[in-house]
C-alpha cells in the first residue's frame, strides 16, 4: 500500500518525537497562524480551531496527504495557562499549581488534503500536583528550563516527580500529542500503523 504523505503541522520537538514513535515517514511544516484565543472561548473551542487551523494553514502549500494539526492549554480553575516564556511566569504558574489539579485539553486534527475530510477530537489529561515548596520549585524550574512548555513541566522528564497522580486515557496527550486517538484517525484515512508497510 502506498501511504499518503504525512505531515506534521508543528515545529515542536516534542510533537515531532512523539510522532517518531509511530515509525512513520512524514515531515514537518510551520502552520504560522494566530493563537490568540477569541473573546469568551472555552478551551476546548480553542484547541479544536486552533488544532484545525493548524492544519489548514499547512495545507495551503501542498498538495496531498495526511495533515496532522494539535494544539494545547491547561486549566487550572478555569484559567487557562499558557507556555510561561522566562523564569519569573514558571515559578509564579507552578506556585499557583502547588497541591491542584489541572486539566489538559489537546487538540488534535487529521486533514485528508485530497478529499477534505477533517478528523477532530480534544483529549483530556488530569494531573494532580504534589504540595511544592518554593525550593523545590525554583529547583525544577533552575533544572530543566520548562519556559516553552505549557503549566512550566516536562513531564517526560523529571517533571514526572511534581505529581501526586495522573489520570487519563492517553499519557502523550500530557506531551501534546495524543498517539492513540492519533493511530485511530490514521486506521480511519486507511493507514494502519502496524500493517508492516510503515518501515
């Protein structure tokens, strides 16, 4: 079987090194767009548009194939937190995330350029934090510099030791990218990443 182009819509390396687990050829692009939230959006309206808008941007200049657009914020009673971009905003978000759960929405889409179709799904991921105290945190924050990282953590990294637990259906949706719902919509556009033709 000959596989569609695949085409990650993101110049993140932790979505790119996700998407490497699957043992799929595929390629990057920048979906350059605006991520600004609109006024009174819920976050699940956000990473779905900007999930799709991701894609669609990407799809502009190209031909064929298999567009995979995500996007993600956390939220943490009701207010949403973004990636905190210096020191100073990643101590003061995981203060606020001492000893509380926050809820992930990721986005994800699947754009079959060929045929238009638009696969949508925004999976959630809940993590409860230990109570920190502020060595702690500046310790972390000193160690492993979460600036481009939503709610200031890697959690494929020593940020694993900042939780009490994490609940969910998909771990690498805490990552942001959700490789199970992924593999799902990839089975539906007809490609089956342990058909053995993915070598």
């Amino acid at each position: 079987m000959d596989l569609k182009p695949l085409i990650l819509a993101s110049t993140s390396p932790y979505r790119r090194q996700l998407l490497e687990r699957l043992k799929l050829p595929f390629s990057v692009a920048s979906p350059k767009i605006d991520e600004s939230p609109l006024p009174g959006e819920l976050p699940r309206e956000l990473v779905l548009r900007l999930s799709e808008n991701k894609a669609r941007a990407v799809a502009l200049n190209q031909h064929q194939g298999l567009i995979i657009g995500s996007d993600q914020v956390a939220v943490l009673n009701g207010q949403v937190l973004g990636k905190p971009g210096n020191r100073p905003n990643a101590v003061a978000q995981l203060q606020k995330c001492s000893a509380n759960s926050v809820v992930f929405h990721t986005g994800l889409c699947l754009l079959d350029i060929g045929n238009g179709r638009v696969r949508l799904d925004d999976i959630l991921y809940e993590v409860k934090f230990r109570t920190l105290n502020s060595e702690q945190i500046e310790r972390y924050v000193d160690s492993e510099q979460p600036f481009d990282c939503a709610c200031s953590f890697k959690a494929e990294s020593q940020g694993i030791c900042l939780f009490e637990y994490m609940r969910g259906d998909d771990p690498t949706a805490l990552i942001g990218l959700p490789l199970i719902a992924l593999t799902d919509m990839l089975r539906a556009e007809g490609v089956d990443v342990l058909a053995g033709d993915a070598e």
